[in-house]
C-alpha cells in the first residue's frame, strides 16, 4: 500500500491523471475502472485536457464503472451514466460500445450482475481501478459489513450515505436507497487501485481503511490486501495518520528519487 499525500487537490487529479495515462499510453487497449462523485471530478478534467492537447487516445480503451443508482435511468441528471456522459465520455474518444456502467433499470439484476462480472473477465480484467472512499469508509457502494468477498449485486446504501449524497437531489427523500455496485472482491481483482481522496470529512475513514483493521466495519480496508494499491490523499485527509511522517520519508526517499541516487 503506497500512501501519496499532496499539498493541493489539483495534485491528486494530475498524479493520478498520470497514473491513467501511463496505463493507456503502455496499453492501447487498457481497462479502466472508473468511479464517480466529486472526487474523481478533477482527474476527467485532466485526462479530457491530456486528450485534447497532448493527444491522449482512448480509441482502443473499455471502461467499467463501479456503480449506478437503482430506479434512476441513464437520462436521468442524477444517474452514474449521466455523470460519466457529462464528466467525460462526452469529451474524449472512448468508443459507446466500450463503455460499460451497470444498469439501474434492468429487469433482473441478478442476470445483470453476474453479465458485468463475466464482462470483466471477457475483456482481461481491470488494468487500473479509480476509487473514491465515503466517509463511512465505503468503497463504490460496499456499506459497512459488506463481505470483503463480495461481487456485483443489489445494496442497500447506509443512511450516511443518503445524506452525503443529498446534496446532489432535491431533497434527502429523492435520494434512491438501492444501488447495484461491483462487489470488494471484484475491485480487488484489479491489476491496480488507486484511491483518492480530499477533505477533512475523509481524514477518519482514510485513518481506518489505512490503518485500521481489515474488517467490514470499513470496505476501504480490504485495500491492505492488494499487492498493488496507491491511496492519494491531500493533507486534510491525511490528518488521521499515525505514521504520516513516514509515509512522507518514503516519498522523498523512493528509490531514484534525487537524493537517493
Ligand atoms: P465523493 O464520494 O467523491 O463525492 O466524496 C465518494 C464516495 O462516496 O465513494
């Protein structure tokens, strides 16, 4: 587990924009998890202006997106499709039928869930998995006793959860209490995570899925488990820390950095 903090938020987005990047210049035909809210919001700014300006080509890119609502239809301006449409499909050159964001109006979830698991396997698995972290420790919409084991289904989301996210309804009521999410044991497949997160509301969850046990109490845990997890986090966020001071030597101390060479 490797625990990046930055001074600012425009950082996160351009490290982890970076990140994405190399994966997509490396590997043409890359597999991205991406994860919505307003986290991620500044890495899209900084791959749709790397796509515009340095050329950044996702023609040969599929991308699968952890979550969407249930009941909300992908028209809908509070839907996961229409948030990825708005915040960066629209703007670079992933092919539609490349994009993959599960269904929160399917017919039969059960069918639907066990389709996108498959998908996922079908296309080589996730090269690199873009999370947020809800203040309840969440990661996509693996509420607190999720099984660290748990694959695509039907949650039932946290009350915290449904106030964190009213601010985006018009009321707390509009909120929907189901979503369909890509279960932990699914994330953990990913060749990579990287997790970011910013603010002060964050700092208790990022102290507990860092430090913590590993322990439902807190999905974000289970990334003490991945061989290949990168948390970045701005120092609001990092306020929890026990060993923040050495999380910061080893950054200035990696291997070919300049004063270790
Ligand atoms: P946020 O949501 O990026 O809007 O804070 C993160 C999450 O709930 O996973």
């Amino acid at each position: 587990m490797e625990v990046i903090i930055y001074p600012t938020y425009d950082e996160i987005s351009k490290a982890a924009a970076a990140v994405v990047a190399e994966t997509v210049n490396n590997k043409p035909n890359a597999v991205l998890g991406l994860a919505t809210g307003s986290t991620p919001l500044g890495l899209y700014k900084e791959l749709i202006r790397m796509h515009r300006e340095e050329g950044l080509d996702f023609s040969h890119v599929t991308t699968f997106n952890l979550d969407e609502y249930v009941g909300l239809s992908p028209d809908h301006d509070q839907s996961y499709h229409y948030f990825m449409d708005e915040n960066f499909f629209k703007h670079v050159n992933v092919p539609p039928e490349n994009v993959h964001v599960p269904s929160g109006t399917t017919q039969n979830y059960r069918a639907f869930c066990e389709w996108y698991e498959d998908r996922i396997d079908e296309c080589g698995g996730i090269d690199v998995q873009v999370l947020g972290i809800g203040s309840d420790g969440h990661i996509a919409f693996n509420e607190p006793g999720s099984s660290l084991g748990s694959r695509t289904r039907i949650k039932t989301l946290a009350k915290q959860t449904i106030e964190d996210n009213a601010r985006f309804f018009e009321s707390k009521e509009d909120v929907p209490i189901y979503a369909i999410t890509m279960g932990v044991g699914t994330i953990l497949e990913a060749d990579k995570l990287l997790l970011l997160a910013n603010g002060a509301n964050k700092a208790a969850a990022i102290g507990a899925a860092v430090e913590g046990p590993v322990s439902v109490a807190c999905t974000a845990s289970a990334l003490q488990l991945h061989p290949d997890s990168v948390i970045m986090i701005d120092q609001k966020a990092a306020e929890n820390l026990k060993m923040r001071e050495y999380y910061e030597w080893i950054q200035a101390n990696k291997p070919g950095a300049p004063n270790t060479s």
